[in-house]
C-alpha cells in the first residue's frame, strides 16, 4: 500500500517538469513559426525574385538608360518607366512569329505525352499481357538515357525520313524523351488506386476504356496535371533540342533571342522584353495549375 501511495503520488509532481518542458517548446516552435519567420520567407523570395523584378524594369527602360545605369535607378527616377520596349517587340515578326512556333511545338508535345503516357500508365498498372514487368524496367532504363547522346543519331534517322528541321520533329524527339518519365510517373499513382473500387466498376459492367475515363482518370488528376505542368516548362524552356532540330526559317523563343543576341548584341530593348514574354508564360501556366501540382506532388505522402 505504502508503495502504490507513493507511486501515485509521485507520478504526477514528476510530470510536471515534462509538461512545463513541452509547453515551452510548444511556446517557441509558435514563436519561430510566428513574424519572425514570415519575415524571414519573404526576404528569401525576394532574393530569389530579384533577377525576374531586375528583368521586368529593365524591359520598361530605354536603350540608353540600360547602358548608362543599372536596372534599380529605376526606384529612384520612375521616369524612366515605358512601354515603348513592348511596342517595339510586337512589332519585330521574328519575336512574334518565334513565339507562335513555341506554342506550336510546346501545346502538341505536352498534350501527346500526357494522352500517351496515360494510357501506357493504366497498362501497366492494372492489364495483364506478356512481359509486363520487363517492358516497364526498359522503360524505367529509358529514364536514365540523356538527351545529348541521342542527338546525332536521331538527326541522321529524322534526315532520312525527311521531318529533320521540321516542327514535327521537334514534337516527337520532346514526346519520345517525354514519355519515359510519364509512364513512370503515372503507372505508380494509378497503381494505388484500391482495387476494389477498379472490381466495382467491372462488376457494374465497365469495360477498360470506361474504366480508364471515367474511373482513373478523374482519381489521376493530380498526378497528370504535375505531368503537364514538368513538360510543358521542359518543352517551352528549352533550346538544345531547338537549336537542332527546329526550321531555321520558325525558330521558337529560345533560339530567336540566341539568334538577336548573336546578330545584334547591342539591342537589349529587344532582348529583354522577349525574354520577360519568354518567361512569364510558363509562370503563369505553373501559377494557374498550382493547387494540382502541389495535390500531384504530395499524393501518397499522407495516408
């Protein structure tokens, strides 16, 4: 008895100091993740958005204000503020005309990888055929394989097929070197869909191309929505590939800025509006699709 009193009596003076302990990190953890912290996020974003306002500036000053001071004199002489750059920029063919052949490119490239790796996802993770597993370690092989070695020999087979520096060609290298991470991405999210809810709807007498749209495919939209927003920036960003392959006569952005910087190193009122336009579009594609990217990403962390 004398033992279980003591007990019983001690138990709770020796939770104290832990419940004091707790509530005092509790207090600091709140603390941390209070102003202070917030405070300290912003300032990181504003660093990291530093060189994208010192673009943005720069393409609303003239020429000669460009070469006489930097982009920040701006704060003090907003003057110097035009649109004049913008007007200019509409008015070049070789910009505009280099940013609907971007579209042209980019908008096929994401639409088919995202179709076809879709349906190549389903196959593997829910049909049954011969060599399943073994067409998906090749194609898991295929994730490893870089853009530069296949270069020249996917030159010398677009020549000899005749679609090399052509837009076509553009648009299938993007999709064949696309489709691999597809594939992977989106045969392991729809491979946790319960299984059950896949034989429910077989038994209610679905066959599998019902059953891929109306079934997995709204349950995967998180995971093809991150998939659209990774290769539509990959398309859109790029310029190796471009440089290669694209019509000299219809470059996209990428290359049509390289081309200006080349030809004309001195008109950066030119440069630095398109680059701006070249930028701000896949942000506001990623900004737009933000909340299924972020669903995409997380899907299967939290269970």
């Amino acid at each position: 008895m004398t033992t279980a009193s003591t007990t019983a009596t001690s138990t709770p003076a020796d939770s104290a100091p832990v419940k004091a302990e707790r509530s005092l990190g509790a207090r600091l953890a709140a603390r941390a993740g209070g102003g202070a912290m917030r405070i300290f996020l912003v300032l990181v974003a504003l660093f990291w958005l530093m060189p994208t306002i010192g673009l943005l500036l720069s393409s609303l000053r003239g020429a000669d204000d460009i070469a006489a001071t930097g982009w920040w004199k701006v704060f003090t002489a907003p003057s110097e503020l035009t649109f004049d750059n913008y007007s200019r920029l509409l008015d070049n063919p070789t910009i505009t005309h280099s940013l609907l052949s971007t579209v042209m490119i980019t908008v096929p490239a994401t639409l088919l990888v995202v179709v076809i790796g879709s349906l190549a996802g389903y196959a593997f993770a829910w049909m049954e055929f011969p060599g399943r597993d073994w067409w998906f370690l090749v194609v898991v092989g295929l994730l490893v394989v870089p853009v530069q070695v296949a270069l020249v020999p996917v030159s010398k087979l677009f020549g000899a097929v005749g679609i090399f520096e052509t837009t076509f060609g553009v648009i299938i290298f993007h999709t064949a070197f696309g489709l691999p991470f597809a594939i992977f991405l989106l045969r392991n999210f729809f491979a946790e869909i319960p299984r059950e809810l896949l034989e429910a709807a077989r038994l209610d007498g679905a066959g599998e191309i019902r059953l891929f749209t109306r079934v997995v495919m709204p349950l995967g939209g998180p995971a093809i929505a991150s998939l659209g927003i990774f290769q539509f920036l990959w398309v859109w960003n790029d310029m190796l590939v471009a440089l290669i392959f694209a019509d000299s006569d219809s470059p996209p952005i990428t290359v049509a800025l390289q081309q200006q910087v080349r030809q004309f190193g001195n008109n950066i009122d030119v440069l630095a509006p398109g680059a701006f336009v070249s930028m701000v579009i896949p942000l506001a594609v990623f900004f737009a699709f933000q909340r299924q990217f972020v669903s995409g990403v997380m899907a299967g962390a939290v269970k």
